[in-house]
C-alpha cells in the first residue's frame, strides 16, 4: 500500500533549488586558491558552513561571513568581507534544478507542499516562486529560530503544520542536515533525492529517487 501523506514536506537549496555555492566558491577564490587544491577548499568551506548552524539562531549573513572567515583563515588566505556578501546576495537568484517543476506540479494537484529552508525570510521567496508549483507553506530557520539539522527546526514545521512526524513525507538531498534529524524526531517516511550532495545511508529508511522526477511515484501518483 502507498502511503499518502498529509504533508509532503522539502529541503529547498540543494534538493528543489540549484545550491550553485560550489561554482560561486571556484570563481570567487580562484585568483586565491590553485585549480588543485579547489576541491578541497570547497569541502572545508562546506564543513564550516554546517558547524555555524549548530549553535544558537543568527542571521544567514552572519552563518556565511563566518563561515568564510574561518575558511580563509584556514588557508591563510586574506578574508574580504565583500567575498561573503557576494554569495549571500546571489542565493535568491538561483533556479530550480531542470527536473523539479514537472514533478511537483503533478504532486501538488493532491498533497500539500510545505519547505522547511535554512535561509532567511530576504532569500527564500525569490526562490520559491521559480519553483513552478504552488507551496502550502515556506518555514525558514529564521522564523523557526533554528537551522536544521537542529531538531527545533522541525519541531516547528510540525507544530505549525498542526501535524504529527507520521503525517509527513520529507524529501531532501542531505542525509546530514535533513534525513537524519527527520529520523531522530520520528518522520517514518522520508525519501532521499541522490543529488551528490553526500552519501546515503540505508540505516535511515528512506526511499531513494535520483530526482525530483521520480517523487510522484513514490506517493502512487
């Protein structure tokens, strides 16, 4: 039997938004940083953008300035604050992936679609309306208070959803900020969209799709 959920709820960068930080980070750092070292440099920026989520509530802003300050000390390389700003300034123009529109159209003409999104209340509209379908609800961490994978973020979807963790299907790309923390809080019924964002982990019980193309199916639609 399918289930149908009341909710099917999203990560937005990443999973239904195009996360370009990868190709921001090469362009903005390549006069700094050699072509063979980028990789690394990349992940060692992403490493410190989850640890400045683990904490207390700050702005985003506040999130990616230090999370570049830290990666620039790091490489001892010199920060500029211009360089953060330029990143936090480019995240509401970023698109959806080419596969997201088609799929959750065909979702939502039956279930509810609700984000639950790391980004701040200035961002994450822009990006919600190139997503090409309608959303029931958008929760930031800045209304929650809390970044995911803090469970507060969730406790606040749900408590404002009025709903249960079995009521809702939550999709993402990202075991380690979404998966994850949906277990713990007890969202039996998650799926996985394997963008290469990281590895999975079956221990986690999840459905796996490749992309949001997929997530139709998954509901019997």
């Amino acid at each position: 039997m399918t289930f149908r959920p009341k909710y099917v709820t999203f990560d937005c960068y990443g999973t239904l938004t195009r996360f370009r930080m990868k190709e921001m980070s090469t362009d903005l750092f390549a006069d700094r940083i050699r072509p063979e070292q980028m990789a690394q440099f990349i992940a060692d920026f992403s490493a410190y953008r989850f640890d400045e989520v683990l904490g207390d509530w700050k702005p985003y802003e506040v999130v990616l300035k230090n999370a570049v300050r830290r990666l620039c000390r790091k490489w001892k390389i010199q920060y500029f604050d211009s360089d953060a700003q330029k990143i936090y300034d480019a995240v509401p123009t970023w698109g959806p992936h080419g596969d997201v529109a088609a799929g959750l159209a065909k979702v939502a003409k039956e279930i509810p679609l609700v984000i639950l999104s790391n980004a701040s209340d200035d961002q994450i509209q822009k990006n919600v309306a190139m997503l090409g379908a309608p959303f029931h609800r958008v929760y930031t961490a800045q209304q929650a208070q809390a970044y995911k994978p803090r469970l507060q973020a969730f406790e606040y979807m749900l408590d404002s959803l009025g709903c249960n963790p079995e009521d809702v299907l939550h999709v993402s790309s990202s075991l380690r900020y979404d998966l994850m923390s949906a277990d713990d809080i007890g969202i039996v019924n998650k799926v996985f969209v394997n963008r290469g964002h990281g590895p999975g982990n079956p221990a986690y019980r999840y459905t796996e799709i490749q992309d949001i193309g997929g997530l139709p199916g998954v509901v019997g639609l």
